[in-house]
C-alpha cells in the first residue's frame, strides 16, 4: 500500500488481504484523515482500543 493513504484506502487493502473482521471494524472506527506510515495507523488504532478499555469514572456524590 502506498502512503500517504486514507482510511477508505486502508480498508481497501485490508479487504484484500482478507483481513478479520474485527480488524475491519477497527479500521472503519480511524479517523477519516491521511495517514503517512504504518505507524501513524497503529498509533490511531492503539488510541481506539485505549478507550474502548478505559474504566468508567466514578461518580462523585
């Protein structure tokens, strides 16, 4: 794949390569900008699922 890349190219290629669906839905949660390396998409990636774990806040009472 060829960078810079944008998430529908990203997916596109994930396709391709018969990527899992759970890596798919993943990739259709990145924000829709361009993404230069690898690594940016990991790091965005890495952000998602950070949040997904996060424990909720507890109220204050």
């Amino acid at each position: 794949m060829g960078y810079p890349a944008s998430r529908k190219d990203i997916i596109r290629f994930a396709e391709g390569k018969q990527a899992e669906s759970d890596v798919l839905d993943l990739l259709k949660g990145i924000p829709e900008i361009e993404y230069n390396t690898p690594d940016d998409i990991t790091r965005e990636i890495e952000r998602l699922q950070s949040e997904r774990i996060k424990p909720p806040t507890p109220k204050e009472e």
